[in-house]
C-alpha cells in the first residue's frame, strides 16, 4: 500500500510541475519577422498567437499572395525562435527527473 501512496505523490509532484512550466510558456513572448519585416507575429510558448501586425504595403488586393507569404514567413519564425528559447531553458536534469530517467 506504501508503495501506491508513493506512487500517487510522484505523479501530483509531476502534474504540479507541468503546470508550472505551462504557465512559464504562457508568460514567453516571441516575435517573428517576415524576411522582408511586412509581417510581425507575436506567439506565446504554447504558439499561441498573441499579435499579429501587418505593414500597409501589403493591405491590397493585388498584394494578397505576398500577405499570405509573409505571414507563412513570420510564423515560421516565430516558431523556429520559440524552439530555439525552450532549448535554451530546458533544464535537462529536471527533464530527466520527469521521464523517470
């Protein structure tokens, strides 16, 4: 019976652990540049989509491939730096401690 209750606190620790990394990803603001800065898009770390900010040059009709581009472009990057940032945060240790390593 020991060993339930042990394993019962262990899996709390673990879930009151991935809430607060969620909530630290929350908190993460990345902003993502279109390669010719048209499109600015502003994620959180669940790549939520916070912002998104559109130069005038691209608000026309004629323009609509290039605005889809752009925000294709701006999201990637975004994206691209959030995995960059997590990486960077990512305490392997405790990582390790998660995944019973």
């Amino acid at each position: 019976m020991a060993g339930a209750f042990s394993k019962i606190k262990e899996l709390y620790k673990l879930q009151k652990e991935a809430k607060e990394m969620q909530k630290k990803m929350k908190e993460k603001k990345i902003s993502g540049l279109s390669k010719d800065e048209h499109v600015e898009i502003i994620i959180d770390g669940t790549q939520e989509i916070l912002e998104i900010n559109i130069s005038d040059d691209l608000m026309s009709l004629d323009r609509k491939k290039d605005l889809e581009k752009e925000i294709k472009q701006a999201m990637e990057e975004a994206q691209k730096l959030l995995r960059k940032e997590m990486t960077k945060d990512m305490d392997i240790d405790k990582l390790k401690g998660m995944l019973g390593s």
